[in-house]
C-alpha cells in the first residue's frame, strides 16, 4: 500500500503527461493552468482502489478524470457570473488571465476530457459514476448561486460530496469490485464530502462556520471523521491508507 503522498505524486505525474486532444491547439495551455489544487480526489481513488485489491495503474485514469472534473468546477465557478473570483489558490483565477471566452472553452474540454478517460474502461460503469456525480455537484451549484430553498447540508451533499463518493466509486470499478459488495466503502465514501467541506468552512470562516460558530464546526469535523472512521473499520481490507487520508482532512482546520 502506497502513502498519500506517493499517491499525489503519481497524479502529479499522470496529468503533467496527460496527452490532451489535439483539437484543442492553443487552448492546452490555459486547460494546464487550471490544474492546480491538492489532488484530494484523485488520491482517494488511488488509495480505494489498491485497498479494494486493484492496481493504481489500472485507476489512475479514473483519478485523473477526477480531478479534471473539479477543475472544470472551479473554473466555471469563478467566472462573473457565477461567484466572480479574481483569485484561487493565491494566483489569478483563469478568466483574469485568458478572459471569459477561453476560461468557458476550457472548462468545457475539463469536462469532455475527463469523460474521455473515463470512457477508456471497458465497461460503461466508471463514466457512469462520473457523470452521476458531475450531475449532482451541478445540481448543488445551482441551490447555491440561485439561493433556492435547501439546507446546507443538502447543497453541500451535491456540490461537494457527490464527487467525493465518486472518488470512492471510481476507485471501486477501477478495481473490478462488483456492485453488491461496494456497499460498505460507499458508506465510508458518503462522508468524505461533509468532512471536507466542513473542514474548509471553519478554515475560510464561512458555511458552517458562519452559520453555527467555529466551535460548533469543529465538533461536526469530529463527527464526520468519526463516522469516516467507522465505516472503514466495517471494511475487509487494508483501509490504512484511507484512514490516513480523513486524519489529514479532519485536521485541516488548523
């Protein structure tokens, strides 16, 4: 079993040599700039699929498309007319840099390439998880900038967590685990996304944090992690790899 970090580094490597359609000529450049970020994704499908009995060959282009599909998120969200964010990840977001029209183009092809990827599985199952998950992340982003009446835990179930469970199911069909005995990882991954985003709340001082208190956040984080913890003890694996990674999410907030 591979640490996170060595994890993130396969990633690192798969998508700095990602061979993207030649289609998109200039438009590479600006797809490239789009894919920063701390591969928290990617990593948790590395790491599902060698504890479920794959490879991380086999999964690594299920974690790339992963982490294409967040990018493509990001880069739409940041635009005027959505949250109109001039800077991510302390740099100036895409739109600033390439202007709007190429920022739009290239989260379109984020999003086409990945499905791409996904598509490269002989069964239809990983596109599927993808697609279902990039539904539900835009469904959440909808209840977000509309201000549509939903609580927060629904939003964030849709915006954040769907692709987070995704990362789990992913991993899963990328190691050939068949659909009834995916159960109890899909438990474990159900609450990544409320762990993290929770987490990021109380670090950004608003969601949760705004609305309960800092205080209040941190023992949902405790929650969330403990809940995390419990459905990877219900598993027959080698889950350590996994548990590391909650430790590192749930301790985010300092």
């Amino acid at each position: 079993m591979q640490a996170p970090d060595a994890l993130r580094a396969l990633v690192e490597s798969y998508l700095s040599e990602l061979a993207l359609t030649p289609e998109l000529g200039g438009l590479a450049e600006p797809i490239r700039y789009a894919l920063g970020g701390k591969r928290v994704r990617p990593t948790i499908c590395l790491a599902t699929a060698e504890a479920a009995g794959g490879t991380v060959e086999a999964a690594l282009p299920a974690a790339a498309a992963l982490e294409l599909v967040h990018s493509f998120s990001l880069v739409h969200d940041d635009l005027p007319a959505m949250d109109d964010d001039d800077e991510r990840r302390g740099r100036p977001t895409l739109h600033v840099v390439y202007g709007e029209g190429v920022a739009l183009l290239a989260g379109d092809a984020l999003l086409a390439e990945a499905f791409r990827l996904a598509l490269s599985y002989p069964a239809a199952s990983p596109a599927r998880e993808l697609a279902q998950a990039t539904l539900g992340m835009i469904g959440g982003q909808y209840l977000d900038i509309t201000g549509a009446d939903a609580d927060l835990a629904e939003l964030h179930r849709l915006k954040t967590g769907r692709l987070f469970a995704a990362s789990v199911g992913l991993g899963l069909w990328a190691a050939d685990v068949p659909e009834p005995e995916q159960a109890p990882w899909r438990s474990f991954g159900d609450e990544l996304g409320l762990l993290f985003q929770i987490a990021d709340d109380v670090l950004d001082g608003d969601g949760y944090a705004a609305r309960l208190g800092e205080q209040a956040a941190l023992g949902l984080v405790r929650e969330a992690a403990e809940r995390a913890r419990a459905a990877l003890s219900a598993i027959d694996a080698d889950t350590s790899v996994l548990l590391a990674i909650v430790d590192e999410l749930a301790v985010r907030t300092v």
